[in-house]
C-alpha cells in the first residue's frame, strides 16, 4: 500500500519537518494538532477550553481539505497532561 504525506492549505503550517495527514490507501490518518491559529501561527489564548476547540478547529480544516468531515471520523485520541 502506498502512503502519500498531505497537508492542508487551511491548517497552521506544520512546525519542522511534518505532514498534517497521510494518505494510506483510502484512509487518511490525522497528525496531532496543537491549537495554534492558522492566521498567525500563534498559540491561542484563552486556556484549555479555547485551545482544545482551536485544536479540533484545526483538525477540520485538515479534513475539510482532504474532503472529509468529522463524520468521516473512526477514531480520536485526546492526550491531555497536568503541569
């Protein structure tokens, strides 16, 4: 199966040497997202509640891109950690 690396005209530029998807086959698997504004490429303020929205704002633009929508969704992961 060959993979295709993919990334979005709308999603924040990829920090470093990344790829906002790949396509596998049919299947488009998702890189994490960090909740940084596509406009500025800066990290939203607000705390956990607005960077997590800005997160899967930025996942959608992704899969928007790639002609997708959440309802296309199998599976989600949500780290979260504790400073």
């Amino acid at each position: 199966m060959s993979r295709v690396a993919y990334n979005s005209e709308h999603g924040p530029k990829a920090i470093g040497p990344y790829s906002h998807a790949v396509w596998a086959g049919e299947l488009l698997f998702l890189s994490g997202q960090t909740p940084l504004d596509p406009a500025t490429g800066k990290l939203v303020a607000g705390g956990i509640e607005a960077q997590a929205e800005q997160a899967f704002k930025n996942l959608e633009a992704v899969l928007k891109d790639g002609g997708l929508s959440f309802e296309d969704v199998v599976k989600v992961n949500v780290y979260l950690t504790k400073f």
